[in-house]
C-alpha cells in the first residue's frame, strides 16, 4: 500500500515516463516519426532513466515509510 503522496507522484512520473518510452521506440520503428529522429530519440534516451530512477525513488520512500 502507498503510504504517502509522493510515492504515488513518483509512480505516476514513472508510468508517464514508460510510456513515452515505449511510444518514442515504435515512433522510430515506424520510419518517419511525427517529431523527427533527434527529438523522438532525444525523448527515448530521457525517459528511460527517468522511468528508472522515479520508481527507485517510490519504492525507497514507501520503505521508508512504512
């Protein structure tokens, strides 16, 4: 169970994060992504420390406040 706010803002920052993620490869799979190469793949090299990084952030503030 999610005991404080932030961890469920990190966790949503996380969700958004994957999907752009996962959006930004089947733009690139797709050949000519909406946005461009350099942007789609600037989005897709960003969002997935992101992703990374802010579901390590909400499971260590859920442990911590448990």
């Amino acid at each position: 169970m999610i005991d404080s706010p932030k961890s469920g803002f990190l966790l949503l920052g996380s969700c958004v994060a994957a999907i752009a993620a996962v959006g930004s490869v089947f733009e690139l799979s797709s050949g000519e992504p909406e946005l461009g190469s350099l942007v789609t793949s600037i989005i897709l090299a960003a969002s997935i420390p992101l992703s990374a990084f802010c579901f390590y952030a909400a499971v260590r503030n859920a442990n911590a406040n448990q």
